[in-house]
C-alpha cells in the first residue's frame, strides 16, 4: 500500500480540524500507519465559501459522487450532519467498498444496526468514536477495554450546551433565560437551542452507548426524555443545600437482563464523580459488575476535539487495511432487549410542594406518602414569606416510578397542596 | 480454532478474579471471541493453600514449566509479580510462541521495551493494560483513542495507597501516621508501605505511561520521585485555606521535544478534575494539542478491576489470534529522549516557612525572592501562638526549579527564617 487517501463529506467545523490534524501530524501517524495519508477529495457545499484550513482548491467538489464514486479514495469520513443525504452517502460508500468514519450521532441512534450490517457485508469498517462525547474516546472503552466485564449501569453527561446552563445557573445564580443568551453569545449554544436543551441530542447518545454497552438494540424511542427548560433557581439553590448537584444526566440501566434509558434532569450527591463535570465538558460514569466504577472525562464537541476521534477511527481503519483485516469490527447485539416497566423502574425521588401552612397540611402529606409505603430520605420545611403558605421538599427514599407518580398525581389532588413546584430524579447508587 | 486455553503464572488476589472472570463470563468472551475460552494450567507457590475461587486441582502447578512449555497453551497471563523469574518466564513464553498478558508494572517499567521487542521478534502479543491504573483503560486510550494527537502533558494520580491516605488526612483532619494505620488494617497499604509512600509505585507507572503517551524511551531512573511523608495537617490546611488540594501526582511534561517525568506530592486548584479524584480511586488527565483536556478515572487496584484490564487484554489477543495478525501492536519510540534540565523545568511551588516575628524580616524575604525575578502569586502571614515566630505561605509565580531551588538554599541562610518548614510542587495549567 502506498499511501492511503481520504475523501470527506463536509468541511464545517469538525470537517476543518480533521483536516488540520491529518495535515499537522503526518509524522506520527506515517509512525503509526506506516504509510502517508492524503486527503483526496472533499464535499463542500458551496465553492465559494471562505475556509479556515488551506487547501487545494482542485480538492474541493460539491458533487458527492466525486466523494463516495472516486476510486482512488479508500476511507469516507463523513462530517456534514443530517440524516438522510449522509446516510445515502455512506450507504453508497460501503458499496463502493469504502471504509467509513462518521461523527454522526442522529444517523448512528437512528440507522447505526443497518449501517454496520451493511459495513459488514462489503467487508468493510465503519467507526463512529465521534458521535458520542467528542473527545473522549468512550466507544473504543466500551468495546475494547472494558470488553470482558458486564455493565450494568451508565450515566453521561453527554451534551456540553446543557451542562455549561447548569453549571453557570448552579454558580453565578442567574436565570435558565439569562444563561442560555450568554452561551448562544459564547458559541456555546444555537440559536435554536430546543435539540439541546429538551434533552433530545443527549437522548441519541444514549441510544448509542446503551446499545453498544448493554450490547442489545436500544432505538431512540426507547429513551425517556425530559429537557432542563423548567428548572428554576430555587431548585438549585435547595439541591445545594441537600448536598447534592443537578446534572442533566443520560441514564442507561440494566438490572434482571432489562433495560431502563432515560435522559433527564438529575440531582447527584455533590461527592459523586460527574457532580465535579463542570462547563461544558461532557463525562460518562461506567459501572461494570468487575470493575466497579469508572469515569471518562473531557470535551464533548469542538473542531479539534471531535476530529481527534474521527482520525482515530481513522488510524484503526488504516491499520485494519494494512493487516487485511477490516469488516470485522461489527458485533451483533447479544441480548434481546426488553425494557422495564414503571413497576420496575427504582430510584430516589425530589420534591418541592407549595403547602397552605396550617395544622394537618404536614401529616396530610406524610400520610400520602406512608399508604404508598414511600419514606423520606430527607426533608425541610421552610415558611414562604408574605403568603401563608410553606414550601416543603422532599427526598424521598428508593420507589418505583408508578409508586411515585401515583403520589404525585395524588399530592396534585389534596386540598392542602397549593402546587407541585418541581419534581426530579435522585441518583447516586451503583 | 476450537478454543483458545490460557495459562496463568500465580493464582492471588489478581489471579482469581481473572479465573472468576473468565469462568463467568463465558457467554459474553464467547460471542467476542467467536470461541471458548479455557483455563488450562495455573502455576501457583503451593498445591496446599486454600483458594477463593474454585479450580480442578488437576489445573495447578508447582512447575512453571507445565504453564510456559506447555503445547496446549496459548496465552500466558503473568500475575505472579516480581520481577527477575517474571522476565524469565515471560521470554521463555514468547520464544515459544505464546502471547503473553501481564500486570507487572515492575516489570514493564524496566524491562518493557527489551520484553516488546523480543515479542515482536517472535510474532507474539505482549499486552500490559493493568500494570497502570488497574481498571482504567488508560494504556489503551493512549495507544488508540488519542494515537492522532500530540499529547505534551499527563498528570496521573496512580497510587491507591497515598490517595487513601491524602484523602482521609485532608477530610479527617488526621496524621499521616495515624492514617498509614488506618489504611494497613482496611488492607489499602502493605505492611510495608515504602514502595508506595515513597512513591516509588508511582514512578514505575509514570515510566510506563510517558514512554507510551511521548513515544519515548522514558526509563525509571528518569523520574524524579518524592513521597508523601513529610506532609503534615499544617499543610493540607494551607493548601485548603488557599484553594488548593494535595494530591501525590505523576507529572509527565513534553514541551520544545523535551520532556520531565516527576512523582511528588502537588497542589492542584480546587477546581481541577484530580482535584475532586478521592480515596483509593486512580486517575490519569492527558492534555493533547488537539483533543484539550481530558480524564480517566476509576479503580486503580483490586482483584476484579485488574483482572477486567486483563481479560480486556485476552480479547484482544484472542481477536487478533483469530484474525491472524498477531505481533503487531509494538511500535517503536518515535522520538529521541531529551530530558529537561533544572533550568528547563517550570512551575509554581508552595512554601511554608516559620521567621522570626520582627520588623524587617517580611522585607528580607520578599527582597530575595526579587533578586531572583521571582513574585508571589499568593502570600500569607499568622503570628504562632506562644512564640516569637510567624508563620509566612507563599506560592510563587511560575519559575525555573533552579531558580526555586536556589531561592530554598538561600532562605535556609537568611538569619530572620528560622526554618523552611515545607515545600511542594503547585500545578494546574496545561
């Protein structure tokens, strides 16, 4: 093999730093490789268009057949988003007998099972490290290092956007509306927030990592979702005091061979590992029945970052090649999945209620709770100043998550409740 | 293939996990692998003791020559420890044809490069993934996962036994004596603690992770080492008081091609990831010029973490026995080593010293550290009680460690110090 050359499809941001990594770090990876790397062609949607990297010129084309069609390209690496044209692309790629990264997290949580099928049958690789967590390289640790061990819980905080909100909200004490202008003026968020703050780009992580960790086929809609649109200041300032931080936090559990994954807002004790996951770093909190608990740390998106990971795939797909040895990293889910029930759905639970403050409004709820067989983990009551009413909240100990929406459907009832403020999940155990 | 049979050198503490991994995993190595896996012979001190994992008895030996001339073997897996008959038993494996997966850090800290190269010569795998960091894949992430950067920075807290007992010093308010004991009777230190405390373990790990994470022939004698202690409560409450946590940290540092490699005991800001890393738990942060910041954190001993890097290491020797590309996963250093010299060497440091409490002595410090281009990024003064004394904290700005160190002799001639009671490393930047 003389050198290895690489089409693209898409020269955004991730787009330009794959190519200034395969340009700035010929050395090392000719070192690793054995052989040089070229980039050969690249899809860009407009010629025109100012770049951030210098390249040729010739290199550039906004025919997608000179891309995916071209035989001298060995490796597509696929960085221009979107779902249908990029999974058309790719499909015609792996027919083409074209290896294929992506960075495409919508295309993997949707197509990923057919993709790979589909790699497989043309014998070809087709890696996707950067469509989770953008730096950290959480595929390969799932798949390779923590192969031989049985995972049984994950939890990520696995979207930068929500987890800069948070942590600003948490810190500065400033609004859900003042925060996310301030990280729509940073960069940090779009101007369209609603796929990262509704939980929706975390939820198609999730579907990624439960699938590959549990190794059974979790789509999309089997994650719960809920946004962090609705948490308030005083939320977190009660979270704080309890000891405890809120993340939002992408939860994939396995207990009795079922599944439960969800992404949603979290209250985490404050000496938990991900509670220490500030900004707009992402974190995935692994627990594995042999080893315990592990946690893999970084940045979750940005230019360099994510294209480390794709050129890593990159590296793997180019020693495959160059061993003969490529197709084979495609494992078919092991387990059939099954989800649990809201029966079986266990976890801790906060709550914070407007009560009218007088006699009986305490035991009426606490009687709620103890015919539902629920008792707290903690509790403070607090008198809410110019109204005669109190604000109670609640930590409740482990219940099912019908037990607990009875109740909370039943505390909206009761005379003495005046509303539900909020309400979330409480997590911590293994 | 039929199956895959492994022999083990030495069945303790890490030897029955992986023997309890791979007798309960089956189903999981299997759909992996594409092919049982069987424990052949175990070379053990004594056919007498009693085991705490279940094994034919007809499996273990005395000679250790049933495990590495034996025909029917094709992995051996090295968790006797030591070092002379461990490198003895390891060559004679590999001269034979067997790959070979070991945990010893002793070893490979010496003799990895000699070891690798005789495995590459002889078309065997050599994995190590558990000699650094038990369960954490961190060899992995630097072979793999970041192998498309240029990492310039790793700080690892690598040594289970100094967190212990920084943490519980730190949170308790304790000695380090009283604490050591603490940790002896909870089976976290040995007996003797020297190769721990002294932060020898440490080195060995750091040797590992530079030579890899550089790709340069960082040898053991290259680190500079200082363990733990000589720390007292005053310091960690200094450091508390000013932002900072201690924590025994495995500095590697490449910078203009030339590179460090230190143990010794570090403040890191609060903030930091290390900073928040506690008890007994492993991390490694590795700064790459592409990928930013990023952190692996989990177990970094124990039975069945360690065994789980080990397992994770049969797999992929079984994968590439499969695929027949055995021998391949050795890369030569890339790089020259340079080490930096005294003057090379930058940084910020802690100094706590006790002066006579007199008009003029503040004036004598500072004017020294001047002279030497040095100034202060914190400082702070207390009288000691029932003395005529005062205690005076300073960190520096960053300097050369000669210049530090010829700042630390002159203090000690200074007539107004009465003694520099203590002096460590500050970190934090990348």
């Amino acid at each position: 093999m003389n050198g290895i050359s690489i089409g693209l499809l898409g020269l955004g941001t991730v787009g330009t730093g794959v190519i200034k990594i395969v340009e700035g770090h010929q050395e090392e990876l000719m070192h690793q490789v054995g052989c040089p790397v070229t980039v050969g062609k690249v899809l860009v949607r407009s010629l025109d268009k100012k770049r951030d990297v210098e390249i040729d010129e010739n290199k550039l084309t906004e025919n997608p057949e000179e891309v995916i069609d071209n035989p001298n390209i060995d490796v597509v690496i696929e960085v221009m988003g979107g779902v249908k044209e990029a999974k058309a692309y790719i499909v015609r790629s792996l027919q083409n007998k074209k290896h294929v990264v992506t960075a495409n997290k919508d295309l993997m949580a949707l197509h990923g099972a057919e993709l790979l099928k589909i790699a497989q049958e043309n014998g070809c690789d087709l890696y996707y490290e950067a469509s989770v967590a953008g730096g950290i390289p959480i595929i390969r640790s799932l798949s390779e290092g923590l192969a031989s061990d049985r995972i049984t819980k994950m939890m990520g905080i696995v979207n930068g956007t929500t987890n800069f909100i948070l942590t600003k909200m948490s810190k500065q004490g400033s609004s859900y509306e003042d925060v996310l202008k301030e990280a729509q003026e940073l960069g940090f968020a779009e101007a369209d927030p609603t796929s990262d703050v509704e939980g929706l780009d975390a939820a198609r992580k999730m579907a990624i990592l439960a699938t590959l960790g549990f190794s059974m086929n979790v789509k999309l809609e089997d994650v719960v979702v809920r946004g962090i649109t609705t948490i308030t200041q005083e939320d977190l300032h009660y979270c704080d005091q309890l000891g405890y931080t809120m993340k939002l936090i992408g939860l994939a559990h396995r207990s009795d061979g079922r599944v439960e994954v969800s992404v949603q807002p979290t209250l985490l004790p404050t000496e938990h590992p991900l509670a220490a996951v500030n900004d707009e770093f992402n974190a995935v909190y692994v627990y594995g029945e042999a080893v315990g608990e592990t946690m893999f740390y970084g940045p979750g998106a940005g230019s360099l970052p994510t294209a480390t990971a794709i050129v890593s795939d990159l590296v793997t797909v180019m020693k495959n090649m160059r061993l003969g040895v490529t197709g084979r990293n495609v494992i078919a889910p092991l387990y059939h999945k099954e989800l649990k029930t809201d029966e079986e759905i266990q976890s801790k639970y906060f709550l914070r209620l407007h009560v009218v403050d007088k006699a009986g409004t305490f035991s009426a709820i606490t009687s709620l709770f103890a015919e539902h067989g629920v008792s707290f983990e903690k509790l403070l009551q607090l008198p809410i100043k110019e109204a005669d009413l109190a604000e109670i909240i609640i930590i409740t100990h482990t219940t099912s998550k019908k037990t607990y929406e009875d109740i909370y459907q039943a505390l909206n009832q009761l005379d003495v409740v005046q509303s539900v403020e909020s309400s979330y999940r409480v997590e911590g155990g293994k």
